[in-house]
C-alpha cells in the first residue's frame, strides 16, 4: 500500500512522534510512507525510514491511504489523489476537526478512547479506533539507573502549554512537606517550534532543576532513573509522557486526562484531580511508601505493551481496510 501522511513540521511536538513511529511500522510491514511537510526536511531527533517530501508535491501524487492530523496542511491533504483519507484527532479542541466532520469524503480517527466516544457523537458516524503509541524496545525499564535516594519526581516542563500542568505540579511540589528527601527535574525542548525558555520565571522549589534538549536516549534515560513521574494535562488525546514513564517503570502520578486508556487507580497509577492540594497528596502518597511505589512501578510495564506501535499500525491498517 501506498500511505501519504502530513505534518506542519517534523518538530518534537505536536503528535509529530505519532506519524513517524507509524510511518516506521507501515514500512516494515512492506507499505511505503511518504511524508509530506512545508519544507520537506527530515526529522533531526528520530530516525524515520520513509521519504519526505515538500507539501507542493503532494498533489502529483497518488496513494491508497491519506492521514492528517492538523489544520495547517488540511488543504494539501484533501487535494491529494487517495482512496481513503483519514483525519486522526489527536487533541481535544482540534481547529481542523469542524472541516474533517463537515466533509464526508473523510473517514475520522481518534487517538484515545474517550476522544473517539466524544468524536463519534459529535460527528454521528464511526470513528477509527487510532488509540496507543509506545516504543517498549526503547522505553523500558534499567533499575540500575534508579537509585535508593534521593527519589527523583520527574515532570514535563513544558511550561510554554498550560494545559500540560507544569506550574500546576510545581505548585503542590513547593507545598510538600514531610516527604521522604527527593529531588524535582523537569524536561523540555527548546527549538523553533517551542522557543520559550521554561526556566524564565519558573517557580521552582529549591531541590528542582531542569534538563534542556534531552536526546531521546537521555530522555529514556531520565525516565529510567526516577522513581515517580507526575502528569497533572488537561484536554489531552493521549498523555504520551505518562505512558513512556509507566513502559520505563516510574510510579505515576496523574489526572485522566489522556490517561483514561492505560491508567489504572491503585493498579499501576494514582489517578487524581488537576489540583495543586490532591496532587500533592498523590506525591507525598507514593514518596513515603515505597511498597506502593514499587508496586505500581513494577505494574507500569506489562501495562503499557499493549500500546506499541506495532499493534497499533495493523489496528488502524485493517480498520481502514474493513471500512473501504
């Protein structure tokens, strides 16, 4: 099969990963991906296999397959000669879902359950199930790297997207009292699309700091080395730093935003609500506990392998094969 997808970059960001772990699984199963972008420039952080190519070309090109997942190239998307073109949700909130609903040459998928519950209402026709997105192979768990103290709390320090809930954790992190001694580190990348500095004006307790541009083996890395990972998003598809922490066997602390597919309460997560007060009870919870920590912990990796990349490549490939 011939698969087309787009993307407005090839960034860390914006369920960028997605379509290029996908892209990656579709040409080891024999199908060859192009990928078309503004510039045409290849991704600098992951290894991608397929070609990529300059949104223009895109029209002169014919596919079997067709997916988007933005506004910004919707247009050279719904240009493009397919047989099928499906427009993957991967945020609540999406500014390019009013077009993909109103056009019924377009097939919708969603990649989370709760987001494809909430699509299919709204749309009032059936939504591909595109739930998942891990690498198990790269994001699993070294306990070698984890250390009996301090306990690390890592956090996505995404501080320029409110919705992640940064300041939100460092809120109830500055309130902590009583816990076990720990550090805090957060993680973000700065580069073109992302270009505020998350350390300007962050509110940060005196034992946190920050890891800038991490490589993703750096990122697993850090994963690999904390014992608790807090995720506090709001209007979230799927929470893919949380799922990354639960394959490396952090104990997770999170709300259900984004999570609602793989998060477990007291089974492999505490689940609690977006505020500074629960989540720092969350924190203090596992911080003083540390057979709760390692319970969860040790439930993080079985639970996430359900959500490879592989698995979900064929899922999404045989459901558009049973709708054609």
């Amino acid at each position: 099969m011939r698969i087309s997808t787009f993307l407005p970059h090839t960034g860390v960001f914006g369920g960028v990963r997605r379509f290029l772990e996908l892209g990656n699984e579709w040409i080891s199963l024999g199908h060859e991906v192009t990928l078309y972008t503004p510039d045409g420039s290849p991704p600098a952080w992951l290894a991608y296999r397929g070609a990529v190519r300059p949104l223009a070309s895109a029209a002169g090109a014919a596919a079997e397959l067709a997916l988007c997942a933005d506004p910004h190239t919707y247009d050279a998307f719904r240009a493009s000669r397919a047989g099928t073109h499906v427009y993957y949700c991967v945020l609540e909130g999406d500014e390019g879902l009013g077009r993909a609903i109103a056009d019924p040459g377009v097939t919708l998928a969603a990649n989370s359950g709760k987001l494809r519950r909430a699509l299919a209402r709204r749309a009032r026709r059936p939504v591909l199930d595109g739930a998942g997105g891990i690498r198990v192979t790269q994001f699993r768990p070294e306990p070698a790297r984890r250390p009996d103290a301090p306990l690390r709390v890592l956090v996505n320090g995404r501080r320029s997207r409110p919705k992640k809930g940064t300041d939100l954790v460092l809120a109830a992190m500055r309130g902590l009292r009583g816990a076990p001694a720990h550090e805090v580190v957060l993680f973000d990348t700065v580069e073109p699309h992302n270009r505020q500095d998350p350390r300007d004006g962050a509110p940060l307790p005196a034992n946190a700091r920050f890891v800038l541009n991490p490589t993703q083996d750096e990122l697993v890395a850090l994963y690999q080395s904390a014992h608790v990972f807090v995720a506090a998003e709001r209007k979230a598809g799927w929470c893919n730093t949380a799922l990354e922490a639960l394959a490396c066997g952090c104990a997770l602390v999170c709300t259900e935003s984004g999570t609602r597919d793989f998060a477990r309460d007291g089974i492999n997560a505490l689940v609690t609500l977006r505020h500074p007060w629960f989540l720092r009870r969350a924190i203090r919870r596992l911080l003083g506990d540390g057979a709760l920590r390692e319970r969860l912990a040790a439930a993080g990796p079985s639970s996430a392998a359900p959500w490879a990349w592989p698995e979900l490549a064929r899922r999404l490939l045989a459901q558009v094969q049973a709708a054609g």
